[in-house]
C-alpha cells in the first residue's frame, strides 16, 4: 500500500543539524543585511562578494572558500524563507534517515557539488556575464536533499500547492526537468543558478544510489 500524504501531521520535527543549518543561514542573513546597511565594504566589496560564489574570484584570487560560504548566503528574504522551508520538511526527514553525520555530509558534498558544476557549466559555455555575478543560497544543497527524498520516499504523495497530490518521484523529476529547461534558456539577466540546482539534485541522486541503492 502507498503511504500517503498525512493531513494529520503534516510537518515534521525539526531536527538538530537540519536546525544548525537554517539557524546558521538566518543568523547570517541577518549580520549581512546590517552590515550592508552600515556600508561596510572591506576592500571596497559586498559581502556577496567576498562569501558569495564569484567564478572570477576563485579563478584569478583563489577564493576556493566560497564553494562552502556561498551556501550560507541569501540577498533576499522570501529566497531565505522558501529555502529554509524547504530544508526544514524535507531536509529532518533525510537526517532521521541517513543520520546527523551522514546528513551533514550530504549537505555539504550536495552544496559544494551544485557550486562546483554550475562553475564548470559556465565556463565551458564561456558565460562571461556570470563569471562576475555572486550565487548565492543553499538551493543547490536543498536541491540534493529534494533528490534524496525522491529516492527514498518516491512512493509518498505530496499535495503540490497544497492541492494537486502526486507521488514525490515524479515531483522530483518535474523540479529537474523545469531547471533543466529554464537554465538552457535562461538569459543573462536571469540571477537564478539553475546548473547549481541540476548539480545538487545530481551529485546527490548518484551519492545515493552508490550508498543505499
């Protein structure tokens, strides 16, 4: 019999690494919106600058950090509410399953990995608009986390938008298949990092299924 979507019980506890992350990214968001305000700028930079991910930094400067720092950094504060959402009811049901250690892990082998993929597509495109523009967010880490959920619990309804029910394989396969279309066609004003989030969801599809599958 297919689990399906709980009414009763919708949202799940908020475990403890999925808890550091998303207090880590809201405590940063926070010390970078005041300090931006303040107008500090060491060096004459942002701090999206400095901690986000520029492909030009790390090429020219050897900023290799921000593969991890970029992470953690959100310019908005809707893209910060919908990411920690997202990692709070998918990412504490992919720690129960894998563990703390193991989580942690994940998270950031997902998020490294969507930075480290996105930079090389970008490259090899010769995109020369993004070699200067910051990513930043824990998408691509979430990304991996969506990946993983689709691979252990594909059998589980979802209620999309709070309506339409569907399993969480196929949920997960539409999210790839829209990123995979709107990154080929993205212009250079799109400030989405849609090859980050192929590169989370991929990078953490094979970790699992090499690991558990």
């Amino acid at each position: 019999m297919n689990t399906r979507y709980d009414q009763l019980n919708p949202v799940p506890p908020l475990t403890a690494v999925t808890r550091a992350i998303v207090t880590s990214c809201v405590v940063i968001y926070f010390i970078d919106f005041f300090l931006t305000s303040l107008g500090f700028r060491p060096g004459g930079l942002y701090i999206n600058d400095i901690l986000g991910l520029v492909p030009a930094r790390v090429i020219q400067d050897w900023w290799v950090w921000q593969f991890v720092t970029y992470i953690f950094m959100h310019g908005h504060p809707l893209h910060l509410l919908l990411n920690m959402l997202i990692l709070w009811f998918f990412g504490s049901e992919i720690e129960a399953k894998l563990g703390k250690k193991t989580f942690l892990f994940y998270f950031f082998l997902c998020g490294i990995g969507a930075g480290l993929f996105n930079f090389t597509v970008n490259a090899l495109l010769l995109d020369i608009s993004k070699l200067y523009t910051p990513i930043i967010g824990a998408s691509g880490a979430i990304f991996g986390i969506l990946a993983a959920y689709g691979i252990f619990f594909g059998e589980r309804y979802m209620l999309v938008f709070f309506l339409f029910p569907m399993k969480a394989k196929y949920f997960v396969l539409i999210m790839a298949a829209i990123e995979l279309v709107t990154g080929v066609q993205a212009r250079a004003q799109d400030n989405v990092a849609h090859f980050a989030h192929l590169g989370g969801m991929g990078i953490g599809a094979l970790y699992i299924y090499w690991k558990y599958i």
